[in-house]
C-alpha cells in the first residue's frame, strides 16, 4: 500500500476536482493521471489495488459513445496508515 503513486493518487483525490461549474471528488483515471501527470495506463492498476484494500469506491458509471467511464472517489477524507502493525496510534 505504500508504493508512491497509490500515496499520490490518495493525496489528489482529496484535493477534489472542479468539473465545468461543479466542484466534486470523484475522479476517473484520466482524471487522476493528468493531475499526477503521468500515464493513464500507468494509474489502472494502483486503482485497482486501492479499490481493493478499500481506500477508493466506484462511485458511478457513465456511458459516453462506445465508452464506459468509471469515476472513483475516496472512502474517507483521511486515512492513518502505519508502517509497523505493532505501533499504537499516536495519542489525539
């Protein structure tokens, strides 16, 4: 979970994204990649993966053309992530 780009992709969705007149956080890869500026292919799989250890969600589909647009966005605005499982957390 830790790998840089998984951090990066967390980090710009929490930013959120004006779309025409309408500020929202939920992203497409497209999306998430120009922002990070680097490939969309290159994002696919970490999204994946943040999908799975349940840091993004599949907020909604959108049909354009001959294409399904995925948008994802964020389950939390915040997440603490520790580097060792046996670190307590740190006192509030």
């Amino acid at each position: 979970m830790l790998d840089e780009t998984r951090m990066s992709i967390l980090r710009v969705m929490r930013i959120g994204i004006y779309r025409g007149d309408k500020y929202t956080q939920d992203f497409t890869v497209a999306e998430i990649a120009e922002r990070i500026e680097t490939n969309p292919q290159r994002i696919y799989h970490h999204v994946d993966k943040l999908v799975e250890f349940g840091f993004l969600i599949k907020s909604r589909e959108e049909k354009k053309k001959r294409s399904l647009i995925t948008y994802y966005q964020r389950t939390a605005l915040g997440f603490v992530i520790s580097y060792n499982s046996d670190d307590p957390l740190p006192q509030l």
